[in-house]
C-alpha cells in the first residue's frame, strides 16, 4: 500500500508537476528517485506524492513557503537533472504552483 504525504494546517503550497516521457527513458527512474531524495533535504520542504502511469506522470511536491519553491527551483542538481530531462526523457510537461488554502483528509 502506498503512503500519501501527511502535509501541516494550510496554507502551504504545491508545486505540480505533469509530464509524458519521451521514448528514451534510460537513467530516468534514478534521477526522480533522486531528486525526491535531495527536495527532501531542502528547507521548507514537506512531502511528495507522485503517480505514473503509461508514460504520463504527475508529482505533486508540498513546500512551506513560496521562497521554499524557488530555492527548489535554483538548488544546482535539480538544475543539472531538469536540463536533462528536457533534452531527453519529456516529451511535454506543465509545472504548475499553488496555495494551498484549504485541504482535507480521510483514512481508513
């Protein structure tokens, strides 16, 4: 069973990210395995959800503060991978960001 991200009260905001791949998804998987890993040590971070599914995928990151998202945005590795994906593993994506005003939460 997965796990959703347990994100504070609001307001918070998203970073939301879709994308379709290209056919050359070599070395793909590992890069997104890292850039949760290195989000997950910036500052006001405070959790991912992500789903993919025949070559569509969306990543929702959850951050404190709208500074948060941009230091994401600027951190040089995340650069460096998100140069390579669009030379080589999207084909399309949307990167959308958000306040979160209000959000609600349910478990079985």
């Amino acid at each position: 069973m997965s796990v959703l991200s347990t994100t504070p009260a609001p307001p918070y905001h998203a970073v939301i990210f879709a994308s379709t791949t290209s056919d050359d998804t070599e070395g793909y998987a590992e890069a997104a395995a890292r850039m949760i890993e290195l989000a997950a040590k910036q500052p006001g971070f405070l959790g991912v959800d992500s789903a993919r599914s025949d070559g569509v995928g969306i990543t929702v990151s959850y951050w404190e503060t709208e500074a948060a998202v941009h230091a994401w945005k600027d951190q040089a590795e995340h650069t460096v991978i998100r140069d390579t994906g669009r030379t080589r593993w999207y084909d399309a994506y949307e990167l959308r960001v958000a306040r979160v005003e209000r959000a609600y939460r349910w478990r079985r």
